[in-house]
C-alpha cells in the first residue's frame, strides 16, 4: 500500500489549473495520477473525454445487491496568485510541523487522498468486502464544473448508487468535525460599464463626462444597506427561517467570536442585524464583489480617464431561493440604478442551486432517504465520534459545491459531506496548507465508514 503523503507530494506538484490554458500538462499529469492510484488498488479506470477536461471514472464491481457509493472528487485547483505572498513555491509541497503546503492540499486534493487511502487499505485487509465503489472525480470544479452536468446526463445508468461519498467542505477545529446538511448556492455574474470609446487624458477632458470608475462604484455601493442587508427589493422573500435543531448545533461549534474576529484580521464584524457572524454566513444569502478593475494598475500615476470599468460580483443563496429569480431581481435594481449618460453589461457567469441534505437523526428527515444512506450517517456518527474525539455536527456550510445539486436531480442521489479543511488551511489563497493529523484521522474514520456501509 502506497504512502498517501508521499503521493500527495507528488499530486500536489502538478499545476492542475483548469482555469488556465497554459496548464494543460498539469491538468494531464494530475489526471493520470489519480488514475494511477486507482489502478494501484484494483479499480477499473476509464478517462471520459470532455469539451474542456476529462473525468476519472474508476470502479469496483460486484454483486448488484451490494450497496453502491459513489465518491466524488477534483483535481483541479485555483491559480496561484498572488505568488509573492506564498512562504514556499505553490506547486513544490513542503512539510512544516503537521502541515503539507501547496496549492490544491486542501481543495481538493489532500481530502480525495484521504478516501482513495482509506479504500485502498480497507481492499487490502478485506479483499471480499461487499461493496461496490465507484470514483468519479472531475477537472472542472474550479470553473463551475460545465461538463459536469452533461457527464453524469450521459453515464447516468452507470451511475445508479445509493448515495455519493464526498469532502469538500470544512471543518472549524481539528478536533471537531462537521457534516455538511445544507449548501449555499451560487449566481456569478460581471458588471461592466463604458463611456468614451477609448482611454483619455485626465486633464484634456476630466469633468466633461462621468468617470466609468465612479459610476460603477455609485452602483455596486447601492447593493447594500449601511447595516449590510442586500440592497434588493425581494432578495430575503423566499429565505427559509432557521430550525431550532441547527442553532443548538451551531451553539456546539465552540469558536468566540473575538476568536474568529482575530482569525479574520478584520477590526469588527458587519453582519446583517439579529445575526450572528457565525449564523450569517451559515443561514443568509449574500451579494459579494469578487474583483473590481478599470483604468490604470501599474506603480507610480498615470493621469488617464478609462473608457471601461468591471466588478465581478457573486450571490451565495440559501434553501428555497431560485438563482433564476435572483438574478433576475438583482439585474433589475441594476439597470435602475445605472447612470444614464454610461452604458453597460451584465455578463452571465455560473449559476447554481442550494442542496440540503438532512441527516437522519432529524425530525424533518425525508421519508424516501435511502436505507444505506441512513447506515451512513450512523457509520459517520460513531467512527468520527471514537477517531476525532467528538461527534460529528450537522451545520450548513456558507460555501457552494453546484455539483451536488445536479446530482440530486439528475441521478436522485442525496451525500453525505464529510467535512475535512480547516480555516487557516487557505483554500484559494495563498500558503493553502492541509492538517496531516486531520488526514491522518481522516482516514482511519472514512475505512470504518466504508466497512460499516458495506457490512452493516
């Protein structure tokens, strides 16, 4: 059996940025790393062809009356930028105390290792185990996974399971691990205004017509109340009220808020009022500005008027909101709000749905869950509980993974969400690191998972 640091070195060395064209040889080798590992523990590997970058669909057979899990995973990973701010080369892993360095450690390329780890020493000790496994790991995460979709449309009999195995979302302490019941989703969007044809001088023409800078900033400032509600009529009509079950759980999350404040670096908190930082990020929808641009970037000045200026601008959306109605409401402010005398473009970009899965130890738990699924969640419960020391909590997470809705629709499938990054490991910053002893314990919790599922 294969050392999974060693491998997540060698896997963390490939620049697998499926954002960038010029990576192409690190999306293959990471590819075939991957693939490689399967291979090594016994698994059927096939490479399906996409527009953009292929999927690593690996599987184990067996008995159809075996339970089937499907694990998902990435191997792309976000750029790097800004690299004068990385203490070690992003793509040349290093080791310092309990933690790997390198872009892609901890999202998502350290979690996918801990399963292929654990599924491998589990075939090892049990050759027979009645299982059927099948891993299906993308390369477009990173970029709103746009082959995702029509991968799992096309191979959706060969995809029937009984539920899908995955970890890419977080955790707040080591020590305490969360599985993920609820998702925010995800509307995308940039904003770009224009006004002369061209750059000017600042001087030969400033003050004959609006800056495009100010014009955007007047916009983008009009998306938010001074008490940082979104600014929108109809954003907060379809958001659900929390259930009493989730504010116990998060009342067990044992973080301060000075903690996290000191955490963030930020000198206060500016959450929507009757909310919590901690309940805000978990429970409400957002409208947040990514990126911001126009006119001149480089040292010194240069006394130029630009004829463009962009914001790039995301919506997170909880339970019960439609991304199409949001974006529709938030267009529509817009182009109310837009000057005049400027023109402008709003440029679709990614759109997503919230998923929700309800553990089954919940009174609101679907009828139709799947039996196996339900084994999950018990497995989840007692193997974290005796490997992390505590266990697990069920709590909405404040990010996206847009993939699980599509699963749920397309093959029925709920997940269970296996929460392993920390947040000071960095996730598409830079010095991204991933928890050694949180992949470590990682492992030992998902073998006994896996065997508890297949063998009850």
């Amino acid at each position: 059996m294969f050392d999974p640091v060693e491998k997540l070195k060698e896997y963390i060395r490939f620049p697998s940025i499926s954002a960038d064209p010029s990576a192409k040889e690190g999306m293959r080798g990471a590819r075939e790393h991957v693939a490689g590992l399967l291979k090594s523990i016994g698994f059927d590997v096939e490479i399906v062809p996409t527009k953009l970058h292929p999927i690593v669909l690996a599987h184990r057979g067996g008995d159809p009356k075996w339970p089937h899990v499907i694990i998902y995973g990435h191997y792309d990973v976000q750029p790097a930028d800004p690299l004068n701010l990385w203490h070690s080369k992003p793509f040349e892993p290093e080791i310092r105390g309990d933690r790997i360095y390198g872009r892609g450690s901890a999202d998502n390329k350290g979690p996918l290792m801990v399963h292929i780890t654990a599924v491998g020493r589990l075939l090892e000790r049990d050759p027979k185990l009645p299982l059927r496994i099948t891993f299906m790991i993308e390369g477009e995460e990173e970029t709103g996974s746009p082959s995702f979709l029509p991968f799992i449309e096309k191979y959706r009999d060969r995809l029937k399971a009984d539920f899908v195995y995955l970890s890419d979302t977080g955790i707040q302490r080591p020590d305490q691990v969360v599985i993920t019941c609820g998702l925010r989703g995800l509307m995308l969007f940039d904003l770009v205004v224009t006004t002369a044809k061209s750059d000017v001088h600042s001087g030969l023409h400033g003050g004959a017509f609006r800056n495009p800078i100010q014009a955007l900033t007047e916009i983008c400032a009009s998306l938010h109340t001074p008490d940082g509600k979104v600014n929108i009529p109809g954003f907060y009509d379809d958001v659900l009220g929390v259930e009493p079950w989730e504010r116990t759980e998060l009342s067990k999350l044992g973080q301060s808020e000075e903690e996290y404040r000191k955490f963030l670096g930020v000198p206060a908190f500016h959450a929507p009022p009757g909310y919590s930082p901690f309940e805000a990020l978990r429970f409400l929808p957002t409208l947040e500005f990514n990126g911001i641009g126009g006119g001149y970037q480089g040292e010194g000045t240069k006394t130029v008027i630009p004829s463009k200026a962009f914001a790039k601008i995301s919506c997170r959306l909880v339970p019960n909101q439609n991304p199409k109605k949001i974006r529709e409401l938030v267009y529509n402010a817009i182009r109310q709000r837009v000057p005049k005398d400027v023109t402008f473009e709003l440029i679709d970009q990614h759109e997503g749905v919230p998923y929700v899965v309800v553990p089954p130890d919940r009174s609101n738990t679907p009828k139709d869950q799947s039996p196996v699924l339900a084994r999950a969640f018990r497995a989840a419960d007692k193997s974290i509980a005796s490997v992390f020391g505590n266990p697990p909590l069920y709590l909405r997470e404040g990010g996206s993974v847009p993939i699980i809705a599509d699963i749920k629709r397309v093959l029925g499938l709920d997940s269970l969400l296996f929460g392993l990054f920390l947040p000071e490991d960095n996730l598409h910053a830079p010095n991204e690191s991933f928890d050694l002893t949180v992949m470590q314990k990682g492992i030992q919790a998902s073998e006994q998972i896996l065997s508890t599922v297949a063998r009850g």
